[in-house]
C-alpha cells in the first residue's frame, strides 16, 4: 500500500476529486490530508472516502488552547500538522501540546526549517527559526511515546535532522518541499553514513530510511515529480526493496495504526 503522508486540502470546488484523480494516475492508495484553514475539510473528505484518505487536524501551537486537541480527536482526527507556533518548538510554555499529542497517540507532522511567505507585502509574526528541526530534540526526549514527522527534514539543516533520525526512535522525516532538488545523492550518502553496522546499531538498530516517509506536499498533478526524485533516491542509494516499500506506506501504516492489507 502506497501512503503519501503530506497533502493540503481546501474547500474549493473539485479539490476532492482532482486528488483522488491524481492518487490513482500515480498508485497512490491512501494520503494524509489537512487544511490548516478549515479543519471541517478534512474531515468531511475523509466521511466520503475512508478508504483514501487520513484526516489531520490543526490548531495554531502557542496561540489556540492546548484543549483544541481533544476537539479535534472527537471530530476525527487520526493526527496532527503543526506549523507556524508562536514560539519555538522547544518553548516549554508548547509542551502540553505535546502531552496532548502523546496521551492520544497521535503522529504529530511539524513543519521544519523555511515556510513559504505567501503575502510579501502582509505583516506577518511567521519566523522559520522557531521551527528549526534542532529544537524538536527536547521534545523528542520529553515525550517518548509521542511520534514526530519532520515535514521537510529541517530544510535547509538536513543534517541537525539527520542525526536526530539517529538518536530518537520516535523521530521520523519526510522529504516533501525543494530538499531533494539541491541535495545531492552524494549528500545523502554522506549524512547516512550509519546505514550499515557499526558499533552502535544495537543501541539504535534502524536504518536511515527506515525513518523517512513518501509524502509529495505539491500541487495535485506535479505529484509524480516528487515521488520520482524520491524513489530515484532510494535507488541510487541501494536501498533494498524491503526498505522502499516501508518508505511509501509500510512505515506510515504503522504510524497510523492502520491494518495493512
Ligand atoms: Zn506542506
């Protein structure tokens, strides 16, 4: 089963339908999907195709009460998507966000590294530097039974998420957004130095791609252009099929508790 594990949805006309439309042109079974507008979209996406697609929800961390989440979990949501918290993610004032996450076993995708600046000319309080993948490594210890997906794998400060990948057991990556389109092969070959035995893979036993989750986070029929770059990486770095397929969906299918099938 191939699960796309970062797909924005809105309201708009024919939404569903042009994802469902691009889903199956690229062999894609199931995506998680948010709308970080309109939480309604989502889950109303989800009532009319179960089958397809994984509702996350999203309040604004630092900013909407931590209780938000409970709302959330009773309107459906199966996860979370943070991004643009009000102060950086290590802030100890967002940790009962994260103890929320944890107490419902939510997987949790939080934005790293650049977010887009969509208004140039709007005042915004935005700042990529509270969304650096570095200050997730307390929170990664503080909530152990709280699964993270890094959006974008702290873009630029691939290898600060790298080694995380490394260290924390709950923490996991996807490599959606321009990270492959200025990375070298080379450059991950190098930063996944550890994909094979050393003297410490019985304290850490995963591999680097073990880690990593398929997820496009483009427009609709662009998909096909990630999940190539994506599958073109795995390959030229040997990665066996076992490992490939635990990239396009067998590891998200375990973040989600999904049955596999
Ligand atoms: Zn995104």
């Amino acid at each position: 089963m191939i699960i796309d594990f970062h797909v924005h949805v809105s309201d708009r006309e024919g939404c569903t339908e042009e994802l469902l439309k691009a889903m199956d042109e690229n062999g894609i079974d199931m995506a998680v999907i948010f709308d970080c507008g309109n939480n309604e979209t989502a889950f109303n996406m989800q009532k009319a195709h179960p089958d397809r697609f994984i509702p996350f929800g999203y309040i604004r961390w630092g900013a909407d009460d931590p209780s938000g989440i409970d709302e959330l979990v009773d309107q459906g949501a199966k996860g979370l998507k943070v991004i643009r918290p009000t102060m950086n993610y290590n802030d100890p004032r967002l940790f009962p966000y994260y103890a929320k996450a944890e107490q419902h076993g939510l997987p949790t995708l939080m934005h790293t590294g650049i977010v887009a600046r969509g208004k140039p000319d709007v005042p915004s309080y935005d700042d990529t530097s509270r969304m650096q993948a570095i200050w997730l490594d307390g929170p990664c210890r503080m909530f152990p039974r709280l699964n993270i997906i890094v959006a974008h794998m702290g873009n630029p400060a691939h290898e600060d998420a790298g080694m995380m990948a490394r260290w924390h057991p709950n923490f996991y990556y996807d490599l959606s957004g321009s990270s492959l389109l200025h990375r070298s092969h080379q450059f991950f070959r190098e930063l996944f130095w550890w994909d094979k035995e050393t003297r410490f893979s019985r304290r850490n036993p995963w591999r680097p791609f073990e880690k990593m989750v398929f997820a496009t986070d483009e427009p609709y029929e662009q998909m096909h252009e990630p999940m190539a770059e994506q599958r073109a990486l795995l390959e030229a770095l040997d990665q066996p099929q076992e490992i490939i397929d635990k990239v396009f969906g067998g590891t998200a299918a375990k973040l989600l508790k999904l049955e596999e099938s």
